[in-house]
C-alpha cells in the first residue's frame, strides 16, 4: 500500500501538490519514483531517501541500477563539511521520467474523459484497473485531486472507500504556516 501524505500550497490563486513523505508499494516502480525525484531536483541521498521513505540500503541498490542503466550519474564535490556526492539525471534517464509521465498524463485523461461522460461504471472499471498506478500519478502531479475526489462523488463512493486515509491530502498548512484555506475549507455538491 502507498502512503503519501500531502500538502497543498496556494500561490496565485492555482493549486501545487508538494508530496511530503511517500512509503511506497512493492507494486510500484521504487526506480521510477526515485528517478522522478532526482529528475525534480532532489540531489542528495538523504533527501531522497527522506522522500521516498526507502530503507538506505534499499534506496543504495535503487541508485546503484539506475546507474548502471545511465540513467544517473554521481558527482563528488567539496562543500563546507568535506565531500559530498550529488545525484543528478543523465538526458537519457529525463527521458526515460518523461515517457513514463506521458504514459500516466494518458491514463488520466481516459479516466478524465470517461468522468466528463458521466458513465459510471466504465470509470469504476477504469480507475479499478489503473489503482496501481494512481500513487504515481499523484506522485508525479498528474493528478486534478478536485476531479478526482468529485469522481468518487460520481460514483456515489467516498474516497476513503478506495483511498485508504493516511493517502489522502492533507490540507494542514504548508512551510509558511499558512493554512492554505481562508475559511477552513469548503463542501460542495456537484449534483450527481
């Protein structure tokens, strides 16, 4: 099972996912994710290990594919506390990142699409045969967490239905202590 544990930041009036902390499943693509990650500007080893929530040994041998595959590669530099290695993405590893990303735009836009055409059990199905993917779906921003949470509505399902709670978004407030909400939230009813 995925946890991801979310928060959103308000900035000019649109809405940014920051993922916070991520467990991941063994279903899921632990590289992908890291890769994802690394390509996103996370450089250092503990950083991405304190995303991903990847044991270090695990996350080394992660790394350790990824570099044999080219699509990272490691550089030592001397910092203020002696030597440090930065991760970076090679071109061949970005784009490995953005064909998988593009695979998943797809699925969403079909799940968008069967939404929009209020046909309930197709979008059951359809969101019943991609659960797996869903966490990187998330992970990467694909996901509209408002459509997505109004498809559950659609189909007369609570996201907790199929969303366990500790994956939901956490609208806490963000790293500026904002709450992110003016009046605490909101609820509506889209008239399905």
């Amino acid at each position: 099972m995925l946890n991801i544990i979310f928060e959103l930041l308000y900035i000019k009036q649109r809405i940014f996912l920051t993922v916070v902390k991520i467990d991941i499943v063994e279903s899921e693509p632990k590289d992908l994710i890291v890769l994802g990650a690394i390509k996103h500007g996370v450089k250092k080893f503990e950083k991405i290990q304190k995303m991903t929530q990847i044991e270090p040994e695990e996350l080394n041998s992660i790394l350790e594919q990824l570099e044999k595959r080219g699509f990272i590669r490691t550089e030592e530099k001397k910092g203020w506390f002696g030597m440090k290695v930065e991760i970076t993405p090679t071109e061949k590893g970005s784009k490995e990142v953005d064909e998988r990303v593009h695979e998943l735009q797809a699925k969403w836009n079909q799940m968008s699409l069967l939404y929009k055409s209020g046909d309930k059990e197709k979008l059951k199905q359809e969101m019943e045969n991609n659960k797996s993917i869903i966490p990187s779906m998330m992970f990467f921003g694909i996901m509209d967490m408002m459509m997505f949470s109004m498809m559950f509505s659609m189909m007369g399902m609570a996201m907790s239905d199929y969303v366990a709670p500790e994956n939901m978004p956490d609208t806490g407030s963000n790293e500026m202590g904002d709450s992110g909400m003016d009046d605490g939230g909101f609820d509506f009813d889209i008239g399905f």
